[in-house]
C-alpha cells in the first residue's frame, strides 16, 4: 500500500452524514420511511362472462379475472397481510346509465359477496364507486341531452350504488367519479340504509391524466374524448387541498390523491391539511413505465417498484394502492 499523503485540516467537515449510511443494519435503523404490507391495497379487475383470465397487454402481470380467479388473488392478498382490495366490475353490456352498476346481480355487486365470503375480515374489501366502467360512453356520470356530464342526476345514481355495494358486503366505498357532493349524498344514503359502519375513502383530489391510459383497457372503456369538466386540472394544488378539505368536511373516513408520482407535492399538502388517513393510487400509467422500462433491461425493476413507492409513502401517504401489493409484500417478507 502506497501511503496517503494527510489531508490538510482544512478538508476534514466537522459533520459527517454519511456515518449514518455506513451499514445496512444502521440506515434500516434510521430510515424515516416505512414500506408494509399493511398498507398497501391491491386494485383488482373482474369480467362479467369471462371463461378464462384475461391478460391487458399494457399491465404486464395483471389481468382481468374471472369471478373465479378473482378469490384466487384475494385470499393471497389476505395470507400475504395486505391492508386490503379495491375491486372494479367490467360488465358484459353497457348502456348509457350505467345499469350494470346499481344491479344487485351486476358484476361488481356479485364479487363484493363473493369475495366477503372468501376473507371475510382478513382484508378490508373496497370497491370502485363511479360509472365509467358501467356506461357505454365511458364517463364517470350520466350525460345531459347536449352531451355533458350531468352532476346531480349522477349523485342520485351513485346513492343508490352505494347501497348496492352496502347490500353486497362491501367494507369500503371508493367513489371515484370527482362529481361535486357525492361524498354527502353517499354518506347519506348509506346511513339512511343502516349502513352506519361502511367506510367511505374518497377520490378526492383526482386529476384528469395521461396515465390512466393502460386503466383504459383494463375496463374495456369506450371512452371519446376527456374528463377534463370534473377530474382537475394538473396546474392545481391549492384546488387538491380544497377538494379534500370538502370531503372530510362531507364525511369522508379517507381521502385520496391520484395519480401518485406527478402529484406527490399535492399527496404532501393534503396530508399536512387534514385529520384523516390519506391514500395514494399508483396508478396504471406509473406501472406501465416501470415494467416497459424493465422489460428493456433499463431499469432495475424490483428496485424501482421500491423506489416508486417509499416515495409515495415519504410524499405523506398511509395507504397505497398498487398493483404490485402482492409482489411487493412477498419482497418485504423475506
Ligand atoms: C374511475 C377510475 C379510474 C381509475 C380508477 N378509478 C379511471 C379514470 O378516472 O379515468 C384509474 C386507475 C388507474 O389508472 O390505475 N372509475
């Protein structure tokens, strides 16, 4: 070994932060963000008429699942210890009302029953409340005569959803379609069926993105055009804070920003701004980036997913939705 010549006194900082990056024993001690399996909820997708599990081309590992092979997936989801499931219904036949939607026999009202009945408590079991994947249009609400979302008449249709998801055995109601009010009108309409201990997490700071693309055809949305007359405008922060400042004051037990990785300043503002628990979607265009990327060989993908998410957490979020909960818990137990 060569000798190495001293350095001079003036070189040697008097403050070393990187001691505490020394072993991996101790910057897991001191790491200031957790990543559980308790807080993350796996969305999952199921089909009406489906015989075999559908793959969706753009979200590389998910599917559409059959009423089947969705029990599969969330008694998986229980055994791993995930903090829950947000089901989405894809029926057979849309129509312009969402039909499908308020049916107690629709799609998305049998899965909640039977995936009830397959954890039971294990998991607490959410469902999406909005009508984008009932309607054939694809918007989130029933549309005027001259074609615009109609936010009341769309109120009305979510009450009487939320009772059928209530009747069904859901836990949780996730209504996701950003019409004014609909946290009240749902709230209301659940505790006015006895549902007093259905939970509500509200979509409440939701913007119309570019990422929800691969989501597109998960739901086999027939969607024209854009959402840009009631999800928000991505320039807005102060409106996000103001979206869910509304929702808590409406009755929302949680509250959720979404997208996740383009909106972590507004995750942070929220979760600072209110007493609730707050969620964050990761949503399918920031799953799509990741696995594309992998696929190539560009990124690292397990460290990437990881990555993706303690950010999510560290931006203030207490609950996560992903669709690598399931991959991500089996990471974190071994
Ligand atoms: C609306 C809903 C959407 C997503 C979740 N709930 C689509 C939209 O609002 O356009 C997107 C989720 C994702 O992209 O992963 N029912």
């Amino acid at each position: 070994m060569t000798q190495q010549p001293d350095v001079p006194e003036i070189a040697r900082p008097l403050v070393r932060p990187r001691r505490l990056r020394t072993t991996p024993a101790l910057r897991r001690m001191v790491a200031e963000t957790s990543l559980e399996a308790r807080q993350l909820v796996l969305p999952l997708f199921v089909r009406e008429g489906l015989a075999e599990p559908q793959p969706i081309s753009s979200m590389p590992g998910v599917v559409q699942h059959t009423r089947s092979s969705l029990l599969g997936a969330v008694s998986e989801a229980a055994e791993l210890g995930l903090g829950g499931v947000m089901l989405f219904g894809i029926p057979e036949r849309k129509d312009a009302v969402g039909s499908g939607a308020v049916d107690p026999a629709g799609i998305l009202n049998l899965a909640i029953t039977d995936v009830v009945a397959e954890v039971g408590d294990a998991l607490t079991v959410m469902s999406d409340l909005c009508l984008d994947e009932f309607t054939d249009h694809g918007h989130c609400g029933v549309l005027t005569p001259d074609g615009r979302v109609d936010n009341d008449r769309t109120l009305e249709i979510y009450a009487e959803m939320a009772r059928a998801q209530a009747h069904a055995g859901v836990d949780m109601v996730g209504p996701s379609g950003m019409m004014d009010g609909q946290v009240r009108v749902i709230r209301q309409a659940l505790d006015a069926a006895e549902h007093t201990d259905v939970s509500i997490l509200a979509y409440s700071a939701k913007y119309a993105s570019a990422f929800y693309g691969p989501f597109r055809e998960a739901v086999d949305s027939s969607l024209q055009g854009d959402r840009r007359t009631y999800q928000q405008d991505a320039a807005n922060g102060l409106e996000g804070v103001r979206e869910a400042l509304l929702d808590v004051a409406e009755g929302a037990d949680l509250v959720m920003v979404k997208p996740a990785l383009a909106y972590l300043d507004v995750l942070r503002r929220v979760r600072d701004a209110v007493d609730v628990p707050v969620a964050a979607y990761n949503i399918s265009g920031e799953y799509a980036m990741v696995e594309a990327a992998a696929a190539h060989g560009w990124i690292d993908r397990e460290a990437a997913i990881l990555e993706t998410l303690t950010s999510i957490r560290r931006a203030g979020a207490d609950v996560v939705l992903t669709y690598w909960a399931s991959e991500v818990a089996r990471l974190l137990a071994r």
